[in-house]
C-alpha cells in the first residue's frame, strides 16, 4: 500500500509529530498540573493536562487535515451512552482521528511512569494508522495498514507463548463499578490461577503496544472506548496478534470488551473469560 500523502505531509508524519510533541509536553506538566476533575466516579479523572494535550493534537490535525474529521476523548460526555453516540456521529466518515490524549490519567495524577497518548486514523471505519506515544521511556509504537508495526524503528512481533499457562497478561479495572468492576474481578478470579502472572499498568493503550512487542501474551479488559483500543488494535493486528471483542467478534471501532493476544492462546483466553 503506498503511503497515503496529503499535500507533502503523510498522515504517519503527523501523528508522530502530534504524539511527541503532545507526549512532551506531558512530562513537563508531571506533578506540576493545577486542576484535577472527576468525570463519572473517583477513579475516573481528567486534568488540564488531557484537555491541553487534545487541543495540541487537534489543532496540528486540523492545520494538516482540515477537512478530516475527529473524536478525542475530552470532546466526549462522560459514559457508555455518550461514548457510543459519538462515535456513532462520525465512524463512517472518510478520514477519522480518533485521539486518546493522555491513556493512563491516574497514573498521570499520581506520578506513576506509565501513561501514554494514543492517536488512530480510521478511513472509512477501517484503521489504517495506529500511534502510541510513551513520553516516560520515550518509546513510540507505529503501525500502518498493511506495512507493519514498529518500535525504535524495529519491526514488532508477538510473543510465542502456546498456552495460558505459560503466559503474562494484563488487564485493567474499570471506571464503572456497579456491574463492570465485578464482572472484571470475576474474570480476574478465573484467569489468574492459570497463567504465569497477571500484571495491570493502567493504561490500555500502553497493554495492547506490549501485547504486540511481545512483552504480554496477552490483555483483556472491560468498558473501554474506541479512543482506547483504535491505535494498539492495529499494533496488535500488524505484529501477528489477534485482537476483538472478548465475546469472539473481530475489531471493529464499537468494540468495548476487549481481548487481544499473540494470537496462539487467543481461543483459550476467550475459553476462560466465557465461563
């Protein structure tokens, strides 16, 4: 596939801009932001640091790209329904960004290394271009449609664990804790006996980029959002991995249980999280 260009900039340049330049300006805000907000309970936070970290990304995207379209996460109401509507509006758009601006904010909040921003670029419902930007250890995760995906400029692959038994996943506990929180510990309570370990960085993003550099066999999670899941999708699914809903759909931009995995112990994880 040749790479799509738009005047002489290609939409992978600009991401990659658009993350490092966001991803810097992150860590200068570390234990240095001035306001700290709840969205729908006490575990779901937002900062100026997410809002100021859109409005950079956003307005680089549109410099570039004035006529494409784009969801960022602080451009959302809080919750499921809002979620779905928004991405409801735009998904069949020809070109659609599809931001998370700080993946990992509690983490952010708290000074704990693992946050990163996530960028997407959908054409016609189909990700074509997937970036994850980690400003504490200065890794960027890219994929394109087709060409790869790559970290340090070394092409990714999954790792090559057989079985659950032999594998380190990771998952993360959901914002919502009336019906999700429950489901995921239920989940927890299953899969922890039979794989090797169980890890939780708080970012899914920075999950399903370790999932498809081979540093996770695998990663499943709840009540998550397109902005979440878009860009690490397409990592997983250009290193060899298997990514969709945990009920055994493929990805789609809808997808809000996930589960992805190196592919090999995909129908075992699925197997588990069924029961």
């Amino acid at each position: 596939m040749n790479e799509p260009v738009v005047g002489s900039k290609s939409f992978a340049a600009v991401a990659i801009n658009c993350a490092s330049k966001a991803g810097e300006w992150i860590k200068t805000k570390l234990g240095n932001y001035q306001r700290l907000d709840e969205k729908m309970s006490p575990h779901d936070l937002v900062t100026e640091v997410d809002k100021g970290s859109e409005k950079l990304i956003r307005s680089l995207i549109m410099m570039n790209f004035p006529s494409h379209s784009f969801l960022g996460e602080e451009g959302v109401e809080p919750g499921p329904e809002a979620s779905a509507r928004a991405l409801e509006s735009v998904r069949d758009a020809e070109y659609l960004w599809i931001v998370d601006p700080v993946d990992g904010t509690t983490n952010f909040v708290h000074g704990f290394p693992f946050f990163v921003v996530s960028i997407a670029l959908a054409h016609k419902g189909e990700i074509i271009l997937g970036v994850v930007y980690d400003p504490s250890a200065d890794e960027l995760f890219i994929a394109e449609k087709g060409k790869g995906a790559y970290v340090h400029g070394k092409r990714m692959s999954v790792s090559g664990e057989e079985t659950l038994r032999s594998s380190l996943v990771a998952t993360g506990f959901p914002a919502e804790h009336r019906t999700a929180l429950p489901r995921n510990l239920e989940q927890l309570r299953r899969i922890a006996p039979k794989v090797r370990n169980i890890r939780s960085s708080g970012s899914a993003a920075l999950h399903l980029a370790y999932v498809a550099a081979g540093r996770l066999s695998g990663f499943w999670e709840i009540g998550l959002n397109s902005w979440d899941i878009a860009a690490g999708a397409l990592l997983v699914q250009e290193s060899g991995g298997a990514v969709g809903d945990i009920d055994g759909t493929p990805y789609h931009l809808g997808v809000r249980d996930v589960a992805a995995t190196n592919g090999q112990i995909h129908g075992e994880l699925l197997a588990e999280l069924a029961d």
